[in-house]
C-alpha cells in the first residue's frame, strides 16, 4: 500500500543529486539526512503509550515527595527513569491483566516501581498528574516541553485518557531479585 512513499524514501537515499551534491551531504552527515527524515514520517518505536507516561509522572509525584531534589528523566530515555542522590528508580507500566515480566535494561537500577493500570473515567490522567506537579513546585515549561518530544503536546486526547490503578509494586533491584541472565543457561 505504501510503495510509492517508500520508493520516494529510497531514491532520496540513492539519488546522488546534480553534481553529487546529495550523496556528499549524506557521505558527510547522515545523522542530518535521518533527522529530516525522522521528522517527517515520525519515530514510532520510541513513542510511550499514555500509561508508560503516566506510571513515570505518579512515581516521580511519589518520590518528588519524599525528596525534594527528585529528576524524571525517562523521558530522556535515560539509564533511570526517575533518579535523585539517593536511589534510582525504572518505571515498569501495563495495562496486561496477569503478566509480572518486565525487562530491565540496566544492572544500576535500584527500585523497580511496577504500575498495572486499566483505562476507566473513575482513573487520573496525564494532565491531572502534570497539575499536581506544577503545585509541588516542578517547572512547568520543563515538563511540558519533555512531553512535546514524545508527541504529548497540549490539547491531545492522550492526555486526557484516564487510568485507574489496579496494582503498584515497589521492588528492590539487587542480588535477590529474581532474573534471567546468560549464567541461568
């Protein structure tokens, strides 16, 4: 169905250009040529769904009030998604009824906060977390501006769509911690 896009995609890759010109700007810089492109048709493997968002903002919330100097950084896509002086923290969400299995992509990760949500209007949202946030004394443009980059702008539905929490675990992430490794083989 998409044939016609994709030939367009591959003859700008292939095309050299009058002169070479396009093949020397992509030989030079192709992280240039791939930015275009990504801003054009979008980067949706590293889109979040509303309750990965979600589960990152109520565990920051949690922290944040524990510990005044608490930074979320998953949205950066960070080692940690949420990391202060103290401890870590990876945030795990699912709206999955019955699985525990969670990947953790780094051994420096100190608590694993697992959030199993369930869509419902009885829920809490984007916005209403990102409202408590700002009246803890988080900087509002920062936040927003981090939800921008995983296309959350203002005013999108996704903001809006509500989830209650059905279950939320905190696990420490040491020696005990059940896992699979190459030395389980």
């Amino acid at each position: 169905e998409m044939r016609n896009e994709f030939a367009t995609v591959c003859a700008n890759f292939v095309d050299p250009g009058t002169q070479g010109n396009q093949r020397s700007k992509l030989i030079s810089n192709p992280a240039v040529w791939w930015k275009h492109w990504k801003d054009l048709l979008g980067n949706v493997s590293l889109q979040k769904e509303p309750y990965d968002i979600l589960g990152e903002l109520l565990t920051y919330e949690k922290v944040l009030m524990d510990q005044k100097e608490t930074r979320w950084s998953g949205i950066e896509f960070a080692s940690h998604d949420i990391e202060n002086d103290n401890y870590s923290v990876e945030v795990k969400s699912t709206v999955k009824r019955y699985e525990y299995e969670v990947i953790i992509n780094s051994i420096y990760q100190l608590f694993l906060s697992f959030i199993r949500f369930e869509a419902s209007m009885l829920g809490q949202s984007i916005d209403e977390v990102v409202g408590r946030l700002k009246k803890l004394g988080v900087n509002h443009d920062g936040i927003e501006a981090a939800l921008a980059k995983v296309g959350l702008e203002p005013g999108r539905i996704a903001r809006n769509k509500k989830y209650k929490i059905i279950e939320w675990k905190k696990y420490s992430v040491n020696d005990m911690f059940p896992s699979v490794t190459e030395s389980s083989f």
